[in-house]
C-alpha cells in the first residue's frame, strides 16, 4: 500500500479525500498521510490547515493566453 497521498485540488474534494483516507488509513491499520500543495493564495485555506503534511508552490502561474507562445506554436 501506499505511505502518502497529495492533495493538490481545494475546497470540498480536497476536504473529501482527507476524509477518506483517514477513515481508509484506520480501517487498514497502516498510517496514510495527507500531503496538502498549495499555492501561496490558499495558505490559510482549510485543506492545507487539516493535512498532516503541506508544502507550498510559491505564486500560481498565470494562465496561458491565445497570445503566449507556447499556443502560437500549433
């Protein structure tokens, strides 16, 4: 089994897998921690205050736009 599981969604599906895998974690008797990557906009969030580890990404990205290279390539 597993050790770990990253957490890199928010809100009520991060919320959601905590949950799972802590209740999957005590059915199987093996500890599974929850690994929270977030961005520095949602330091405070509640996933990343309830996960047992959290490592932050630094500032998101912004999104591509139809003028950006990489989209002009194609």
């Amino acid at each position: 089994m597993f050790s770990r599981v990253a957490i890199v969604n928010r809100g009520e599906a991060a919320m959601r897998l905590i949950h799972a895998v802590r209740d999957l974690s005590e059915e199987a008797g093996t500890p599974v921690e929850t690994v929270a990557l977030y961005t520095d906009a949602d330091r405070t969030a509640t996933f990343v205050r309830e996960a047992d580890l959290a490592y932050p990404l630094g500032r998101p990205r912004p999104a591509p736009t139809s003028t950006s290279p990489c989209w002009s390539r194609h």
